[in-house]
C-alpha cells in the first residue's frame, strides 16, 4: 500500500502531468477565443492558487489579496511602458508585491493581529489602495512615461515578450504556454514548500498557532513568510492579468476582485492546491455561460449555485469529489486511503 | 554543594507588571532550585497567573528581571523561552486536535532529536503518563482531563529543564489527578517544576515547598505542613483580610 507522502506526490505528478498535457495541446486543439479564456482561466487560477497557500496551508485568511493582484498589474504597466522590455517588470512586479506582503505583514504580525482583525485590515489596506489609484486621473500623476489614468486606468500595456527577448512579443498561444509554465511551475515549487519543515509548521501554525509556539517556532516569523510568498504570487497574476488584458485599471484593488478569490478557493476547497483551480475554471466557465443567457440575472443563479455549493459541499467541489472516490474505492472493497491536496 | 549547583535555576528580581494604575505583581522576588517542584497558590486575583505570564513570555514585566539558567528572559517572546529549556503547559490544553495523542507528542520530542529517538521518546512519555490507550485517538475527541494529560506529555516530550505548568489538575478525575500527581512527584529531582494550581487537595498530594501569592506580591513561602497550618494563609483563603499582609 502506497504511504500517505507517496499519494501526495503521486497526486501532484497527476496534476502536473495532465498540466503539461494542457499546456502543450490547447494551442493547438483550440480556436483563438477559447485560447484567450483559458489563459484568463489561468491567470486567475495562479491568482487563486496565492490565497488558497496562505489560506489554506498558513491559516492567514486575507480579505485583500487583490491589493497584490493590482498592484502587481500596475508595476507591470508602469515599469513595462517606461522599460521598453516586460522580463524586468514581470520580476519587479513580483518583488514590489513581496516587499508590499512583507512591510504589511510585518505590521500585522508582529503586532499580533489575529482572525477578524487580521482580514479587516487587509481588506482596510486594499481599499485605500483602491481608493489612492482612483484619484490619479491627471496629467500630474505620472511616473516616467506612464499616466497612472485614474478611474480610466491604464491602456496599452505592452504585451509580455518571451523572457529576455524584447522583440519577440507573444503570440496568443504562445502566451497560454507561458503562464500555463508558470502556472504549473508555481503548484509544484507550492506543493515541495508544503512538504518541507518549513511548510509541516506552517500547518502546524494553521492547526493551533499557541502551541505551535509554545513548540519554540517564532509564529510571526513564519507568518510573514507565508504572507509575503503569497502576495509575491499575487503580484505576478496581476502582472499576468495587465499584459493579458493590455489594461489595467483601479477595478483591480476592488472588493469585488478579493471576494471572487475568495469564492473561488472556498468553492474548490480550502486545503488544497488543486482545489481553487477548480473553482476558478467552474464558477468563471459558469459565469461565462450564464452571460450568454437572457432568462434571468446571471447573478442571481450564481449566487444561488454558490449558496448550494457551500451547503452541501461544504469542504469545497474537490475534497468533496476526493472523499466520493475514496467511498467508491472502498466499497468496491480497495483499502480506502488518505486525501492528497 | 558546588557553588554552581547551590545558585538558583530560576529567579525573579523585583519583578512588576502593571495594567494602568493595577499592580498586579508588585516587586516579587523569587527563587526556584533546580529539581525543585514548587506550588504557586493564591486567591483570585493575587497575581499568579500574572506571575506565571511574566515567565513564560505572554507578558512582558513593566519593571524587575526574570534570570534562567543565568540568562535574562524578561522581554523574551514565549518561543525563545521554550528554546531555553522551558516547557510551558497552559491552562486551556493546546493540542493539533486532528492528530492521534501519539503524534501530538512525537511533534515535540522531534524538535531535538532524531526521527528514532524520537519515537523512543513518545514511547516513553506514553508510559510515563500512562496514556498508551490513548495513542491512537484523535485528541480532538478526548475529555478535558484526558488532554491535559496528553498536553503534559507533550510539554515533558520536549525534555526541558524547568516545566510551568498552569492549573494542570482542572477537569480531571479523582483517578487522572491521581495520576498526575504521581507524576509530578516522581519528575521532581529530574527537573524543576512550578505548579499554579487552586486544587488544595491536589497540592497536598504533590507539594513539599508552596509560595503564596497575595495583592501580587509574595505572602510567605514554607513547606506543605507550614503552610496548610498557617492562620492568615486560611484567613486569605476564606476571604478575610490577613492582617499584616505584606
């Protein structure tokens, strides 16, 4: 029988494989326009993916992971129009993101905020970041070549070009097997940190954070690294999203964009790292396709969808479907086994 | 008696901790050898629990010195505490409640030791507390007092020098105090040990030298016989006022 480590890692050779199959035959199977949704999908999914780690592996619940997703967008926008090249920006974006996680966290940690105070004040800083990008709208609110545009945003962000090579700007498809690359790339560096020690404390943290400390680990410590790795993340699907999009604008600090993240990984279920993918893919897809009808506000069906999701499947759609197989397996008379995230 | 084994293991000077206008440790001082297995006791409100916080890093003293092991912990957080040695069991158990009593206390003696020794540890405290029906059992869905017991476990996995440990008899049956008792009798020698605790019977099982805490401050410090016997430790006891109280 195959030890509970062995299934984890047999879980995420599963997930990457099938990964590298999508990453490899979606530009070539698909249309254009499907291309383009599935690189929003993936976009997202890496967007997801920051919550569901602090969340999910760090016990932090962040009611403004989109105060990383925006400004990870406008870095990129503004270091990319400014640069003439995207490689520099993407990595800045990323970098300005962590140092942003790591000065909040500090703050928030090592004052030892906690639960509710804890997501007040994200959601608090997210605001006011949302709040301060609005009011640029102008002339005088520019750095270098880049107008910050307010409420207008900012248009014609220069479409990300293949790593250090500032002319080769990239092709729709192209572009799908780079964040895909990214994408995957990110869900296994995630899922070895979550093996690690320093991922087993980080757990550890998220079970009972006072014992956890009185185990001789330095909590805050901890904490900030998990926040400010999940901010990193964020930055770099908000830079995805700007080069995506060629647009950024302040909607991307919003309310709305920290509640869907959290939707999404409380959908496909807190815990794991596949699981928010679900959920982006699932609600986006259903979001997509309810637009496409006249019958009855979208929004209304969604809601009720979500209100049903949280209250028969209250682990989320993936622990859920991981439970039903672990049930089939045994009554077809298999050992039953443990979850693998 | 060296002059090293004769200095104190654990020592306040002084030690303060003020909430606005309260002192509710006033200038305390205290020592504790090593080996030794002391019972902090005290009406409501005298300050122990305050004490107890002030050792153990969950509040940092307004004024005086906590000394361990010659080394200043005053103003140290509650993880470089424990890295010294210390091994704190709180009032409310804190366990990973998903995980089997085995696996709580095989988390602490990793931390120092090999993933073997480890396990030979766990092996032992299972014994020691006599807890090996519990190993396998979620501690989730464990009685207050069969927690407690696996929480002191867990703290003793660790093997520290000094142990705290905070109302450790609260909710436990007559059978499980008694166990524990036994316990902290027989640890006493190996390591230091202080005990915040109300349960009076419960202190006479385990205690030979008892501190009194009253209005934060030390009101007298004896053996077990001279202080159960002691009129102004009843009187404080029974909420009369001690005359002469320090």
């Amino acid at each position: 029988m195959l030890s509970k480590v062995s299934k984890d890692w047999a879980g995420a050779g599963f997930v990457t494989t099938i990964g590298l199959a999508i990453l490899i035959f979606v530009p070539i199977l698909f249309d254009l326009f499907e291309v383009l949704q599935m690189t929003q999908y993936v976009v997202l999914s890496l967007f997801a993916l920051s919550l569901a780690y602090i969340w999910g592996y760090g016990g932090i619940l962040s009611f403004g992971q989109a105060g990383f997703f925006g400004l990870g967008g406008y870095t990129y926008a503004v270091a990319a129009i400014n640069m003439g090249q995207t490689t520099v920006p993407f990595l800045m974006a990323i970098g300005l993101c962590a140092l942003f996680a790591a000065a909040l966290g500090y703050f928030m940690f090592y004052g030892r905020l906690n639960d509710v105070y804890l997501g007040v004040v994200t959601l608090v800083v997210t605001l006011i970041l949302w709040k301060l990008i609005n009011h640029t709208a102008g002339p005088e609110y520019s750095i270098g070549e880049a107008r910050l545009g307010g409420f207008n945003g900012i248009p014609s962000i220069p479409i990300m070009t293949l790593p250090w090579q500032p002319d080769m700007e990239m092709e729709p498809g192209q572009m799908f097997q780079y964040f895909m690359a990214i994408l995957i790339g990110v869900y296994v560096l995630l899922h070895v940190l979550i093996k690690s020690k320093f991922g087993r404390v980080a757990i550890s943290i998220r079970e009972n954070e006072v014992r956890t400390g009185l185990l001789g680990y330095d909590v805050r410590l901890y904490k900030l690294g998990i926040f400010t790795i999940g901010g990193a993340i964020g930055g770099a699907a908000g830079a995805m999203w700007a080069t995506y999009q060629t647009f950024i604008d302040p909607n991307s600090f919003s309310l709305e964009v920290s509640a869907k993240c959290l939707i999404w990984v409380m959908a496909g279920g807190v815990g794991t790292l596949f699981g928010p993918i679900v959920g982006v893919i699932g609600l986006q897809y259903l979001s997509l396709k309810l637009g496409e009808t006249d019958l009855i506000n979208n929004l209304i069906i969604l809601g009720t969808i979500l209100m049903f999701l949280v209250l028969l499947l209250p682990k989320g759609i993936f622990p859920s479907f991981q439970d039903l197989m672990q049930w089939l397996w045994r009554r077809v008379g298999g050992s039953g086994g443990e979850r693998t995230p | 008696m060296t002059a090293a084994e004769d200095r104190p293991l654990l020592s306040t000077k002084e030690l303060t901790m003020r909430f606005g206008g309260v002192v509710a440790v006033d200038q305390v001082n205290f020592s504790l050898k090593s080996g030794e297995l002391r019972c902090l006791i005290g009406p409501n409100g005298a300050g122990k629990s305050t004490f107890f916080k002030c050792l153990t890093g969950q509040l940092k003293p307004s004024a005086g010195s906590v000394l361990f092991a010659d080394q200043e912990l005053s103003g140290k957080t509650t993880h470089d505490i424990v890295r010294k040695g210390i091994g704190i069991k709180t009032q409310v158990p804190n366990l990973f409640d998903g995980l089997p009593a085995r696996e709580n206390i095989a988390l602490s003696a990793r931390q120092n030791n090999s993933q073997r020794r480890a396990e030979e540890i766990t092996d032992e405290m299972l014994e020691l507390i006599s807890i090996a029906a519990l190993a396998r059992r979620d501690v989730g869905s464990l009685a207050h007092g069969e927690r407690q017991l696996v929480e002191l476990a867990m703290v003793l996995a660790g093997q520290p020098r000094l142990v705290l440990l905070d109302e450790p008899a609260a909710g436990m049956t007559g059978e499980e105090r008694g166990r524990l008792a036994t316990v902290l009798r027989d640890l006493a020698g190996r390591m230091s040990l202080i005990v915040v605790e109300h349960d009076m019977q419960f202190i006479r099982e385990i205690a030979t030298e008892i501190t009194v805490f009253h209005r934060g401050r030390v009101f007298i410090e004896g053996d077990v016989a001279e202080i159960m016997t002691h009129s102004e430790v009843q009187e404080i006891y029974l909420g009369k006022e001690a005359n002469g109280a320090a």
